[in-house]
C-alpha cells in the first residue's frame, strides 16, 4: 500500500513546535509521518522523537520511512492517552514539545478497507486500532433507536438525526447493514430531497464522522490525554493541538483557558483564596487556520485549527 505523506499546516507546526537538536519531543498521532519526518530532522543528531499511532498500518509505515532516523526516533503503537505511561518506560519526566493532529488519516479514508469513506463499499469497522473494541457495524446493528439518533446529533451536528435513527432500525430489521455504501443509502434516504439537494456536502457525511468519533471515544481521549499533559511538559515546553472538529476545538480551548486562569474564587472576591496559580499561557489567541493555499493544494485541511500552549517557567 503507498502511503500519503501529506500533513496539514507542517509549516505552521514546525515554527510553533520549534524543535531543537537535542531536545525530546513527542508526535502522538504519527499517522503518515509528514509531522514525524519534518520535526526528527531539525532535531538531529543527539534529539529524541517519540511516537504513536494506534493504527498498527500507520506505525508500519513509519518504521520504514523513518528507518533512516532510528537513533532518533522510539515508535509505539498505542493509544495516545498512554503517553504517561510510555514516557516513564522511557525514564523521560517531561518533554519540550507533543503535537497531536487529531482526526483520521488520508490512509485511512482511502486505503484502509475499514469503512471509512462512505464513497466506497467496506465492511463497518472503522476502528482506528483493529486490536480491540466495538466496531461501526455493532453500532449501527445493535445499539437502540435514541442512542443512535444521540450519536448523530451530539458528534456529527446532524439535524436530521431522529429520521436517519428511526430509517436505519427499520432498515436491520430487514438485513444487517453490513457495508459503508449500504449505511450511505439509507442514509441518504432519510434525509429529505429538498435539504440534501441543498447541501455541498454528502448527506452521509455527519453521520459517518459521528459514527467514527463513538468508535474510537475520540472526545474522552482528547479530555482524558489533556488531564494530565501539563506535568509531561518541561517549562516552556509547548503542545499543539490540531482540530478537525468543533468539539474537539472547543474541549482544547477550554482545557488552555482552565490552567491560564485556574482561580477558581466567585469574581465577587477582592482577592484570590483559593490559590490556585497559571500553569501554561496561550501562545494562540485565536486558532490558526491552514491558508487558502494550503486549502486549494489539500481539501481534508480546509477545517483544521491549531492551538498552541506553552508550560510556563514558575510551576513544576
Ligand atoms: C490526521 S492523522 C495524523 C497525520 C500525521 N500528523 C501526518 O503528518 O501524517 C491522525 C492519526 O492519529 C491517530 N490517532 C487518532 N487518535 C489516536 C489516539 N487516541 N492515540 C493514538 N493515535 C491516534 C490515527 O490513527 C491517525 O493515524
């Protein structure tokens, strides 16, 4: 299979990343290695890059590509909210930098065979890691009517949720919905013509993101990776966050805002009691968006955000 070394905003990662020579950083999302292979050359020749993918292709890929790099590089199939854990088999306390793109692939959409893509004719897995865990098929097979219709409506924004839910429970009663193209249409058949004709996008689009981010616990991985990232950062050492999703724009916006302004006194007190003290400052005010350039050469990148935050020197 060839993979697709296309990464979304690699300059704009490198300038904020700013990655040394000799100093550690972490990629927990290697995916095609755009990222890994930019950051392990600016740190050559003592830095050490640590990453990990939880899709066992991905990191396959990886151990050729950067094969050139291997003293530099540790690779770790694994799922990123383990990084505690990696970096203490490592006996790494804190690192200078961790980027994480979030989101799937270009592999995975087109190459994987998972069920990504609702353009193709896949079984429904769509499993980042194919190890372990409920695939889209138990999904869409199994779980009852509202709970499906709560999936669509919270992680893909779909309004038309409740009809597509209802469809697709008529719909298995008949056959198991087995393939990516069979959810697809009934999909589309739910949602009325007049909307969808209206829409720039696949009517099958929200539904198939909403379907993958319930798979893979997207959101709790983000929530549960950022509750303890601040103490892997050594100070002054920076995470990036890439986005491809308002939820998960808005669980990294305000994790930077938490520990900005930790106090958390009622604003009727003259003075801080709680002391509870800043732990990074926000680098980013606002996200950054990839350039229309950028958006022309790579459509998968036209919803990406950055965020950046930085440890700051005064807390351990
Ligand atoms: C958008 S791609 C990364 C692309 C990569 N930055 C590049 O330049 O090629 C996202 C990758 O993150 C991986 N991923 C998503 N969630 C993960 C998690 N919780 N732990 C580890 N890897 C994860 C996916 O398997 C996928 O390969």
């Amino acid at each position: 299979m060839s993979y697709h070394h296309i990464s979304v905003m690699p300059n704009e990662v490198l300038a904020y990343l700013d990655p040394k020579p000799g100093r550690l950083y972490v990629d927990c999302t290697v995916g095609g290695t755009g990222h890994s292979g930019r950051i392990v050359r600016e740190i050559l020749p003592d830095g050490l890059l640590i990453g990990i993918d939880r899709d066992s292709d991905a990191l396959g890929n990886a151990e050729t590509v950067l094969k050139p790099f291997l003293t530099n590089i540790r690779l770790f199939h694994d799922n990123f909210i383990r990084l505690p854990a990696i970096l203490e088999k490592l006996q790494i306390e804190s690192v200078d930098g961790i980027l994480l793109d979030l989101g799937l692939s270009f592999n995975q959409i087109e190459n994987s065979g998972r069920g990504f893509s609702f353009g193709k004719d896949e079984f429904l897995d769509m499993r980042m890691d194919a190890r372990s865990g409920i695939t889209a098929y138990d999904i869409v097979n199994d779980m009852d009517e509202k709970k499906l219709s709560d999936i669509f409506f919270r992680y893909g924004e779909e309004r038309f949720s409740r009809r597509i839910a209802e469809r697709i429970v008529l719909s298995r009663k008949k056959n198991t919905i087995r393939t990516s193209r069979e959810l697809a249409t009934i999909v589309a058949g739910a949602i009325p013509y007049a909307h969808s004709k209206k829409q720039k996008i696949h009517p099958a689009t929200r539904v198939f993101m909403a379907l993958r981010i319930a798979v893979n616990n997207e959101l709790e991985n983000l929530e549960t990776f950022l509750g303890n990232v601040a103490e892997l950062l050594k100070p002054g050492g920076r995470l990036l966050v890439i986005s491809f999703h308002s939820l998960e724009d808005r669980i990294v916006k305000h994790w930077i805002r938490n520990l900005e302004s930790p106090c958390v006194c009622p604003p009727q007190f003259p003075e801080c009691v709680c002391g509870k003290k800043p732990v990074v400052r926000a680098v980013t005010r606002k996200a950054v968006l990839p350039d229309q350039r950028e958006i022309d050469l790579n459509p998968m990148a036209r919803s990406a955000r950055l965020r950046v935050a930085e440890k700051l020197a005064s807390v351990s």
